[in-house]
C-alpha cells in the first residue's frame, strides 16, 4: 500500500487525496524529548519506517503520515511543548503582558487537545524523565469540561487510549550480564508495574476514567503494557564550528510483554513502532472503524468547532485565568484599605510632599497583598483614587514657613496671608513670659510680631538692628543668686544656672568683681537651657524626649559690676553679620541684661536663611571708659 503525507491546519487550502476503502487506526504522538530543542521528532522519524516530522513549521499545523503498509494513521504536533515558549514569554515588556500572552497559550494549547481527543484511537504522551509530568492532569480535566459543551452538532471518534513512553536517565539503566538478566528482568517487569499502576490510580482519583474523555486500562487487564521504558545515547558532533547533541538512533529498552519478557539492545523502528503496533493489534476488535478519506471530513469539521470557531473560549479562559480570578479578588478587597491607608493622619489641605509620601505608603501596602496580573491595574487604579481626593478641594498651599513646615490653607493668591496650625512655644524678650506663637512666614512675624506684644507689660525692652533683623536688649532686677539661678519658666531641671564669668582678659581693664555669663538655648516645644560657651548657634536640646529638638541660641544674659560695651556678630551660612553696627551694648550696674537674639536670620537683601547647624556667634567685651576713649 502507498503510504501518504498530508497536513491540517485551519484553513487549508488544498484537499489531500485519501483511500475511501480501507480503515485506519490513528495514533497521536505528543510530549517532549530530554534531547535539546525538548522535540520529539528525533525519536519518531528514527522509530516509524518512513516518517518524516519537521518542527519547522507553523505551530497550528497537525502533520500526518498514514503508513500504508500497517494502516496506521501518525499525527504529530510540532513543539506541543514548545521549548521557544519561555523565551518568547520573557521578551514580553511586562507582567501583565507576560500573564495575558501566557493564558493566551494555554488556552490554544486546551482547543487543540480538545480537537486531539476527538480524532484518535491512541495517543502516546513522551516524557522526558521517568516521572509522570502531572501537568498532563490539570489539562485534561480542562479538556473534559469543554468537551461536551464544545462538541455539540459533532461525532468523536472514540475515547482514546493513552499510552506512555517514558525516557530514563542513560547511567540508570546497563546492558546486563548473563548472570544477572534474570534478576533484572524482575525488575523490569516490576517497575513497569508500577509506574501503570501509578498512573491508573492517579487518572482513576482525577475522575478522569469516568467519562468518554479516555481510556486507560487497569493494571494487568491487557496483555501489552501501556508504559514504555526507553534510553537514549547521545553523541557530540560539530556543525558549524560549534558541537551539539544528536540522538544516535540507538535504544537500550526494558521491553516487556506479559508472555515473552526480554531485554535487548534493538534498534528504535524494532522498539518504539513495535510497541505502537502492538497496542493497535491488541485493541483492533473494539476500535472505531473509519476510512483516511472519512476521518478526514470528520477532522476538518471538528477542528472547525474547536479550533477555528470555538463558542466557549471566552470561558475556557476564565478557566484557566486562576492567577488572574485570584488577583482579581485580592485586588477589590485591598483597594479600599489602601486608600484609608492613604488618607489617614491627613491634615485638610496638604502639599505634593505629602501625597506623594502617603500615595508611596499606600501603593506599597497593595503590593504587599496584591499579588498577579491585576497588581498592576489596582496600583493605577489607587493612584488615580488618591490623586483624586487630593484635587478634589484638598491640594495645600505649597509655600513654606521661615521654619520649613507648609502652609495649611488651600491653594491661594498672595494676598492671602499664609498659615498653618503647628504652634510654637517661645519666650519673651527678657525671658519671664512663656506662651505660644504661630509658625512664622515673614521675618516681621518671626522677630518682632510675637516680642512686641509682651513688650508693654513683661519686657519694657529697647529694639535694636533693622526691620528685617531685629534683636533686643532687656534689663532684670539684679543681681543675680547663684544659689537659685535664673527663676524663670521652662527651663530644664538644672540647667537654669549662669556660669561664672572672668572678664579680666578684656580689652584695657581689670574686673572688679564676680560676673556671671548664661547662653540661653531654647527649642520650639519651649524648652530652654543654658549651654557652654563655645558660641554655636546651634545645641541639641537638653530635654531627655524620645524625639530630640535642637535648641538655638535666643538670649545672652550678662550680671556684672564692670561697666562695660559688648559688641555682638554672627556668622551665618559664611555670612558676618554685625548685629551692632550702631552702637555697642552697655553692660554692669545692678541689672541683669538680657539680649534676645534674632529668631530668623537674613542677608542683607531681607531673604531668610536657611538652617545653618554650624553657625557660630562672636561677641568682644571692651571697658566703657576705653571705648569713649577710642571713639573719640
């Protein structure tokens, strides 16, 4: 008889011509190879007389090869697991399209099987190892949902049986000794056994045997074996300056039948096709009887249903979109609990720091419990949420404070005055009041709005420097007690005491008498301190609080009988600034001065400068009758 090549895919253009007489057994050969690229090709054309398989086609495209002298109808499918498969997968720009593009295969991969399912009498599954790839489960219970539903207004052919070809590792398995066939021939039949039995119960649990879907016998019912130990040698040859791997063409094989068990080295169309033929012969009497010119029509009419016009695809991809259901879900249920993440602690209106900040916080929680191809979705979809409510009336004022805290009105012109709520504890120019002040925006406000209204009724003090840069200078009843330091309120516990001060290395005098020096610091909360006199402008605070403030220099206080003139300067951001360009300031007498120190700084444009941790402060004491002297 006259063997024939032929192939299907959808919309064939030409019609093969096919025998109208005489019946075909149709075999389906699937699975992958250990030998690289994973293709299966190798084997089968080296095992079946007159095969010729390519994998250089279109991956839709069924070949088939009838042998005319078996009568046996071979239907391959090139790359059913496709080893460019992953690569294709990872060129993908994104998760999303990773995912998409994946399920997009599977559910081909599905439709084709349904269409395998319906047109063959035998299908051989290869594997690559001697383990049963449990993959082939979940596909078909896929497969045996739709197949009903999605064969409706169409015949099968029958229920397939299964058969298995399983590729062992090349050190497992040794040409044996006379001696020792017998004991391997045991384990042989035992291990082919065992792998049936294996495989029956694993379909049998799956409910995969209680429906037309297929057929496997069960162990020991059939005199053939359905499982098929093979070994493949393999050879390096080099082909354009590289080596590969080839497959030899030689099969050590555990061949075994119920009735002349035997180990043999044979060559694949003697092991392989052997096998096939041996099944097919078993199995003829309840075959489906068809002609190749019949189970033709009949498979360009089901591949028409399953493959080219399947109804049900949409839910075949529900099916098998898991990943996407369960993200799905993940995703509806954290979004809202995201987007309270978002809007907790937040003030009324607030800046693009804050919800930039809050919008980070949130986008991290949802990745946290989001998980899959919807992640991506619910994270644009929190972002445009959050965005929203931020727009919607609630976008702050992004000018800041002499302090650096934002303005807490909405966005405005600038003839509105800017304010926040954050309150500031200060003291007064002297030192004996403290109160509360708002968070300065204007220099006005930050050294002199909040000192002169307590000037009238606590400080009584005298205004020095310009109107950007204001300073005072106060007087208190003296002199000072040492033993009780300065009874003022704020100050951290043992820190109210000036230090002893020795004037007599001044300029053009002696002291005569004891004199007490105090560098007051003081933080926002109002904690207050007196710090050495290094001159920094700047001191950690001395308040033991589990969030450290930093303390700035805000008041000198001097108690001395000398009469003397103190010159003060201060060099900021490399800046010397002489805070007395006028006039020198006048210290001793029965008094305690007090000089209270800008609260901002600026340069000489009237801009505020920023913080300056290394700030320092410079003062020079003269004697007052020298420095008439000088003067004159």
């Amino acid at each position: 008889m006259v063997s024939t090549y032929f192939t299907i895919s959808p919309g064939s253009p030409v019609e093969p011509v096919l025998d109208e007489l005489r019946p075909v057994s149709v075999v389906g050969l699937f699975g992958r190879s250990r030998m690289k690229p994973n293709s299966i090709s190798s084997i089968v054309n080296a095992s079946i007389p007159g095969a010729n398989f390519r994998d250089d086609v279109d991956k839709n495209e069924i070949q088939c090869y009838h042998d005319g002298t078996s009568g046996i109808l071979y239907l391959y499918l090139p790359r059913h697991h496709r080893a460019d498969q992953m690569e294709f997968l990872e060129e993908q720009s994104s998760y999303s399209d990773y995912h998409d593009e994946s399920v997009r295969m599977k559910v081909d991969e599905v439709q084709q099987w349904l269409w395998i399912l319906s047109v063959c009498h035998y299908v051989l599954l290869f594997h690559p190892s001697q383990t049963f790839d449990i993959s082939y489960i979940r596909l078909f219970r896929t497969v045996q949902r739709h197949l009903l539903t999605g064969g409706e207004g169409a015949t099968r052919l029958q229920s397939p049986q299964l058969l298995f070809v399983f590729q062992s590792n090349p050190a497992s398995m040794h040409l044996p000794t006379k001696k020792g066939r017998s004991t391997l021939m045991q384990q042989c039949r035992t291990l082919t056994l065992e792998m049936e039995t294996q495989i029956y119960h694993i379909f049998r649990k799956c409910r995969l045997l209680n429906s037309e879907l297929l057929s496997i016998p069960a162990p020991g019912e059939s005199k053939e074996p359905f499982v098929l130990f093979v070994e493949g040698r393999t050879r390096l040859s080099a082909e354009s300056g590289g080596a590969r791997h080839v497959d030899t063409g030689m099969f050590y094989v555990l061949q075994l039948s119920a009735t002349t068990p035997q180990y043999t080295p044979s060559n694949p169309d003697e092991l392989l096709s052997g096998f096939i033929t041996r099944n097919v012969r078993q199995w003829a009497e309840i075959t489906s009887k068809i002609t190749l010119r019949a189970w033709y029509d009949m498979a360009i009419q089901l591949q028409d249903i399953y493959c080219k016009d399947f109804v049900n695809r949409s839910s075949l991809t529900k099916v098998l979109n898991v990943e996407e259901e369960f993200s799905e879900r993940r995703g509806k249920k954290m979004l809202p609990i995201a987007i309270t993440a978002y809007s907790a602690n937040l003030p009324e209106y607030y800046t693009v720091a804050q919800h930039t900040s809050n919008l980070t916080h949130a986008i991290h929680l949802l990745k946290s419990r989001v998980k899959g191809p919807a992640q991506e979705r619910y994270v644009a979809t929190l972002t445009q949420d959050c965005t929203d409510i931020w727009e919607d009336g609630r976008r702050g004022c992004e000018v800041l404070s002499l302090t650096g805290n934002p303005c807490g009105l909405a966005v405005h012109d600038e003839g509105r005055s800017h304010t926040n709520r954050l309150r500031l504890r200060s003291a007064c120019n002297c030192g004996q009041t403290l109160s509360y002040r708002g968070d300065p925006f204007t220099l006005e406000a930050a050294n002199s709005d909040f000192y002169t209204g307590h000037a009238e009724t606590c400080c009584h003090s005298k205004v020095h420097g310009s109107p950007a840069l204001r300073w005072t200078v106060s007087h208190l009843d003296g002199p000072y007690q040492s033993s009780q330091g300065m009874e003022q309120p704020g100050f951290v516990a043992g820190s109210q005491y000036l230090q002893a001060w020795d004037v007599g290395g001044r300029k053009g005098g002696r002291s005569k008498g004891r004199s007490f020096l105090g560098m007051e610091y003081e933080c926002i909360r109002g904690h207050r301190f007196y710090g050495g006199p290094s001159g920094s402008l700047y001191q950690n605070c001395a308040s033991h609080t589990n969030k450290p403030m930093v303390g700035q220099l805000m008041r000198i206080v001097f108690s001395t009988q000398e009469q003397l003139l103190l010159q003060l300067s201060v060099v900021y951001q490399g800046r010397h600034i002489n805070l007395t360009t006028r006039e020198p300031i006048q210290l001793g007498g029965n008094k305690i001065t007090v000089i209270r120190l800008p609260f901002v700084y600026c340069d000489d444009g009237g801009r505020a400068l920023p913080l300056d941790l290394d700030a320092q402060l410079r003062y020079q004491v003269l004697s007052r009758n020298n420095n008439h002297n000088n003067n004159s």
